[in-house]
C-alpha cells in the first residue's frame, strides 16, 4: 500500500469519526489531535468562530505537555478570543478563507505577523514554522480555524510540506461539516430543552412554583448522573426527563393543590396521585426520553425505605433516574418558600438529606450529592 493511499483510508477514517461525534469540546480534540498526528506537529490549536471573532477552545503541544504536566495549556495564554482582522494569522485566514504557510519565524513576520515573545520567552519555547487552514463548509461558510505548529522530522523542527496543505484542507472541510452538524444538533437539543421547561412550567404554574424549581430540578439531577459515572447521553436523557416528574398535578383539583393549610388524609391520597397521573400523561412511548420522564414522574416520590408512593418500591427497584430526581426534588422543596412553608436554609436542608441517607434516599446517590454540594450551590447562584 502506498503511502498516499495510507493517508487517504486515514482521512476517511477520520472523517467518520468526526461525523458520529456529537460533543463539540470532545470533536475539537480529536481535530487537532488527528491534524498533529498526520503532519507530525509539536501543538495544534483551534478557534471557533463567534459572531465577529474567533473563540480559542483547543491548545495542544507535545513538547509543552511535558514541562507542564496536568496543566490546561489554553490557561497559560491571557488573550481566549481574537478578532478576525489582518492583524493575525488565524483571524486573516477566517477572514480571506486561505491556508498560510510559513515556513520561519522570519518568513512570517516579513508578511506582517507577529509573536508574543513574552509568553515565548516565559515556555521556553519557540514557534517556527506554521500552518493556518480555514475551516471552510461545502458554501465557502468559515467556521473556525485549525492552526500547526513545528513540524519534527527526526526530532527537528522542519517546514510544513506542500503535501501537509493538500492533507489538511481535506481535513478541514470535514472538520468544518462535522462543527456545523455539532453546533447545530446542540441548537436543536437547546430549543428541545427550553420546549421541555416551558411546557413543564404549566404544572409548576398551577402550583405557584416558578420555572427556576424546573431548572434547578433538572441541572441538580443532571449533575448527580454525572458525577454517579452515568455517561452524557444517559445524563442528558435525566436532564430532558426531569423536568417532566410533576405534570402529573395539571390534574389535581385547585383546592387541594392550592390549598395553604396541610392537606386531609383523604386530600393526600388525591394528591399523591399527581404521580400516577404524570405517568398517564406521558403515557406509553418507544422514545427513551419520554420512558425516563414516566419513570421519574411515576417513581420520584417512592423511597428507599420502601415506604414511598404510589407503589411502595424498594431500595434499587425503583428506577435509577427516579432516585436521583427525588433527592433533587426534596432538596429544592426545602430551600424554597412554598404557601404552605417557610424556606429551610441550606445547612439546615443538608443534614435532613444526610439523615435520611438510606431511609428516604438511596445512600450512593445521597453521599454523591453531599460529595458535591458546593456545585449543587453554584447551581443555585446562576439560577436564583
């Protein structure tokens, strides 16, 4: 096989992955890791274009990796956005749409570019020779910029190749599709979401709770999935689901859902049914977000003790996702006023959920929530 050939199966490998990627941050990295890795660079960056500008999201550099082990290397530079004008390499090439390839330091600075000598001079390490490639759609649409550094053949540092151009362009306009479907399946997903909060409000509405007892809901559920090692896709199915666990209380009378005094015991067992109504509203579905929003608004109120409703499950019967939104859902109750109820303060809301480790709360999903509090808080901050 020659090596052209070798290339181009490789490109067209690469060009799969990066289709059937759907995180964008996750997407970037390998962009830049496979554009290292064909040319044999020391460090590739990346930019997004935003509005006017160009968003720096992605450093990589092998040799920087080593002297500055476990360090975000995108940190160490003070300027994360840069315009798109002539006065850059990476702004001229989004704004002409051209590759630039210099092969020196001097070569690039006698076209009118320049380096942060500073930065340089404190990493001790020096930019030679680059590769500036546009990332261009099938319409000629720039949507980032990738951007190489050093080329090594035989440990030294040498000029990029014409044919390294020819690889790259190729590279770029897949990568530039794969950014455009991200950016645009993460639009889709965020329209879905806000959609999901705005219908799930209706019911909070009627309850006099405001959507911000959603958002807190669901970001809070969100983060336990994660931080329990569900993967994203599991963890935004509970993002989507969660906010779906009280529709069940559209069809609870108003004198009972709004009535400001504790409710009968004959009053109760109307209101507990909100859940069992939720799951019928839903109703039966081959979507998987839509059968963990049953879930959730079926089961969120069981407990791990068994003595919950509507069904009395016990321990790990009761779905995964319904676990985690209950002690989103308690927590939430507590630190907020209600008609019926003055607001806990948090301390006060955080020993109840470690007390009730084991008894009303799954204990794993309780220790990961009291592990991780203080995000829990930052959570609260942004919303309210």
């Amino acid at each position: 096989m020659t090596l052209q050939r070798e290339v181009l199966e490789k490109l067209i490998h690469i060009g799969i992955a990066l289709s059937s990627e759907k995180n964008i941050d996750k997407l970037l990295e390998n962009i830049v890791d496979q554009a290292m890795e064909l040319t044999g660079a020391d460090g590739g960056s990346i930019y997004v274009k935003e509005d006017n500008s160009l968003s720096f999201k992605i450093l990589k550099n092998k040799v920087l990796k080593k002297k500055f082990k476990g360090k975000d290397l995108k940190s160490i530079f003070p300027i994360h956005k840069i315009p798109i004008n002539y006065h850059s390499m990476a702004g001229y090439a989004a704004l002409k749409g051209e590759i630039l390839n210099f092969k020196s330091r001097e070569e690039a600075r006698a076209s009118g570019f320049s380096f942060d000598e500073k930065i340089e001079k404190a990493l001790k390490y020096l930019t030679q020779s680059t590769l500036t490639i546009p990332l261009k759609t099938r319409n000629e649409e720039v949507v980032g910029v990738l951007q190489l550094i050093n080329p090594r053949d035989n440990g030294k540092i040498v000029a990029f190749k014409a044919e390294h151009e020819s690889v790259m362009k190729y590279l770029a306009s897949q990568a530039a599709i794969a950014i455009q479907n991200a950016h645009l399946i993460k639009e889709i997903k965020e329209v879905q979401l806000h959609a999901i909060y705005t219908l799930s409000s209706a019911a909070e509405f009627r309850d006099k709770i405001t959507g911000d007892h959603i958002k807190r809901i669901s970001q809070t559920s969100y983060l336990i999935a994660r931080k329990l090692g569900l993967d994203e896709d599991e963890s935004e199915l509970i993002l989507y689901a969660s906010p779906m666990h009280d529709i069940g209380k559209i069809a609870i009378p108003d004198r009972i859902l709004f009535k400001p005094a504790r409710l009968t015991e004959n009053e109760w067992r109307v209101m507990q049914k909100h859940t069992i109504y939720g799951a019928q509203i839903i109703g039966e579905t081959p979507y998987p977000l839509f059968q963990y929003a049953k879930n959730i608004a079926l089961y969120h109120h069981e407990r791990f003790d068994g003595k919950g409703y509507p069904e009395g499950l016990k321990g790990k019967k009761i779905p995964l996702e319904a676990r985690i939104v209950a002690i989103a859902d308690v927590f939430d109750a507590l630190v907020t006023s209600r008609p019926y109820k003055k607001a806990w303060s948090i301390e006060s809301a955080i020993e109840y959920i470690a007390e009730e480790r084991g008894h009303h709360f799954d204990p794993e999903i309780a220790d990961i929530f009291l592990d991780n509090i203080k995000l829990v808080k930052e959570i609260y901050g942004k919303i309210t």
